[in-house]
C-alpha cells in the first residue's frame, strides 16, 4: 500500500508575515510621527530616568524610589503656579476686606477696588485725598488710610510691595507750588507714601511713589465726567510676578487737581 505524502511546503516566510510586517511598520510611523510633534523637556525627561533608576530593587546598589523631586511637583514652573495661587488668593482676600470696610463706611462711591494684571489697585477718585489743586491729604481721608496701613502691613501682606500712583486729568494746574502736573501728581504720590512711612510704620524699601499727569488715562478728557474719572491717586499692590520694576518707576511724572 502506497504511503500518503506529505504536502510539499511553500517556499519563502509564511502569508501571514507580511500582514504583521506591514502593521510594525505602520506602529513604528506612528510613533515617530508622535515623536516629531512633541517637544522634549531634557529636565523631565532626567528627573523620569531618576525615577525609575532602581525602581525594582534590582540593579546593584539601586534605590526602590529616587530621592529626586517627583516629575511635576518638583518643576520650577509648578513651584512658580503654586507661588502664584496663593498671592492670587491673598490678594482676592485683600480685595474683599477693602470692599467690606468701604460699604460700612458707605465710601463705595469714592474708592474703586480692582484686581488687574499687575495686582490689586485700590482707585481713590477725584478729590477723597486731596483738595482740588493741593498736595495735602485731607483730614478726612486718613480713616481709610489708616485702615489700608492695617491691611497692608498684617503679616501674610508685610512683603508685598506697593506702588503709590498720582493721575491727573489734560486741564494744566497753574500755581506757585506745582507749576505743572507732573509736580502735582508726583508731590500727591509722595506724601501718600511718606503717610504710611512716618504715621503708619510701613518698611520704606516696600514703597514707590509715582507721578504720571495726564498720561495714564482711564477715561475721556473730552467731557467731566471722565477728566473726573481720570483725576486719582491709586495704590498698586503689586504681584511679585509682574515683570515692571518699581524703582524705574518711581521717577518724577505729574498731576491735576
């Protein structure tokens, strides 16, 4: 009885190679692709080789954890948000006592409080500090000041730096003592800060005054409404963030009455 035979084996690598093949391929291009796109952090890319380096406790002389900083909590730039978060949050506390101490007082109307950018600016408008073409902070107005003194100088505030601001409207002040508006608004800012140096404590090296007459308008010039607006003395807490320098600002610049 003749023996069956056996069926005779193809040549060359099995069918089902070539699938297979063609789909490593198309993985490899997909992660290269995705390799292109993305940016490389050499330092968190350092601070994950620490992480594993030892990981299993395999290695000679290998750690089961890394002593490094973790990959994200250790990053300047987390370090940096959180630093942010919380001078954000005390500023927004900030704003909510001054807010508070103005509706009590019912000087809503004079005094605007606002958290820019740069920081919180507590807007006194037109004439709350000053007489219309004096320099001299009215008796009246020092309740508040003396309430911003406490406020500004409790100990989560006591190193923030604060910036003294004097506006003016485009009306030119004519008198013997401030010829112009940049005298004005320079001496308004000035004496606000020498208020909380001689009558209130403040550290002196956290102050600035600055005058800037008619440039830095918040309103129209065209009409009193805004010329009223734009008369005002505000005091700038400033984030530690904000890129501006406060001593480059604290030169000679004017005001109006």
């Amino acid at each position: 009885m003749a023996k069956d035979k056996c069926p005779e084996c193809k040549a060359g690598a099995p069918e089902w190679m070539a699938t297979y093949g063609d789909l490593v391929t198309l993985l490899m291009c997909f992660f290269v692709l995705l390799f292109a796109f993305s940016s490389i952090d050499a330092q968190k890319f350092q601070a994950v080789m620490q992480s594993f380096q030892g990981s299993a406790g395999i290695l000679s002389g290998g750690k089961s954890l890394s002593e490094a900083p973790l990959v994200f909590d250790g990053m300047p730039e987390s370090q940096t948000s959180s630093q942010q978060v919380i001078e954000q949050n005390k500023l927004e506390n900030l704003k909510e006592q001054v807010e508070e101490f103005l509706d009590k007082n019912q000087m809503g109307g004079m005094v605007d409080v606002e958290l820019e950018d740069r920081g919180l600016v507590i807007r006194f408008k037109d004439n709350v500090l000053f007489d219309s073409g004096s320099a001299t902070i009215k008796e009246g107005a020092k309740p508040i000041l003396v309430f911003m003194s406490q406020v500004l100088t409790a100990p989560d505030l006591i190193n923030e730096e604060i910036r003294i601001e004097g506006h003016t409207d485009n009306i030119p002040n004519i008198s013997t003592l401030y010829p112009t508006n940049w005298e004005l608004s320079t001496a308004r800012a000035t004496n606000v800060v020498k208020y909380f140096v001689e009558e209130s404590g403040f550290i002196p090296s956290r102050l600035s005054a600055a005058g800037y007459s008619e440039y830095h308008p918040i309103a129209t010039n065209d009409t009193a409404e805004g010329r009223s607006a734009n008369r005002r003395v505000d005091i700038v807490i400033i984030k530690s963030e904000t890129p501006e320098t406060t001593n480059s600002e604290s030169e000679n610049t004017g005001g109006n009455p």
